[in-house]
C-alpha cells in the first residue's frame, strides 16, 4: 500500500504532528463519529477553534483512504445517519511509531528551549 502515512509519523497536515495521533488516540477508547470526535479533541487539549470541522471531516476520509481508520454508518430510527470511526491495526502501529519519533523530538525541543531560556549562552 502507498500513503502518505505508512511507517512515518511525520505528516503535513494542520496541527503539525498532533492532529491525527490525536484522533487516533481518542479513537482508541471507543469508535465515535465526527462531531463528538470534536468535542473530544477540546477535552484533551486541541484547540479545536483552530479547525474549521470540515478539516476534522476530511483528515478522517484521508486517514480512512490511508488505512488508519474505518468507518460505517449508524442508521438510527430518529435523526440523521452518522459515519462513525474506528481505529485500525494500521492506525495502532502508527501511533507506535508517532510516540516513538516523538519521545526523540520532545528531547530535542527540551534543548532547544533551555538555549533560548540560557540566550544561548
């Protein structure tokens, strides 16, 4: 399979690298749809007044498209039906490698925030 996110954990999108961990991890509790997807990124810390919700939607199809998550549809007798996501194995083990690219750049910026700190000096 080609992608853009098969065995990197860097990605372009907006939010730099926190977006899609962020959304993988809050799919890890339990599958969810969209909107309260939204709400979840805000209790975690994503300032998700940053997004419009379109770009929530169409991360979650390209990350759909790339294998990190699927979706089906909840048809319910009263409202709308609703896409709800679920994470993948693909999406696990990104999320595997994402924490692992992490951890190293945490490091790097720790140092590079104690040089702006010291003036560099």
């Amino acid at each position: 399979m080609r992608g853009r996110f098969r065995g990197c954990a860097h990605n372009p999108f907006i939010g730099g690298d926190i977006l899609i961990p962020a959304i993988l991890v809050t799919l890890m509790k339990e599958p969810t749809y969209g909107y309260s997807l939204i709400e979840e990124l805000g209790e975690i810390g994503i300032n998700v007044s940053l997004f419009h919700p379109s770009i929530i939607y169409r991360t979650l199809r390209m990350m759909e498209m790339e294998g990190l998550v699927t979706s089906t549809w909840d048809i319910r007798d009263i409202g709308p039906a609703r896409r709800v996501y679920s994470i993948t194995e693909l999406g696990r083990s990104f999320l595997k490698s994402w924490s692992i690219n992490a951890r190293k750049n945490l490091k790097i910026i720790e140092r590079l925030i104690k040089a702006i700190e010291e003036g560099g000096e």
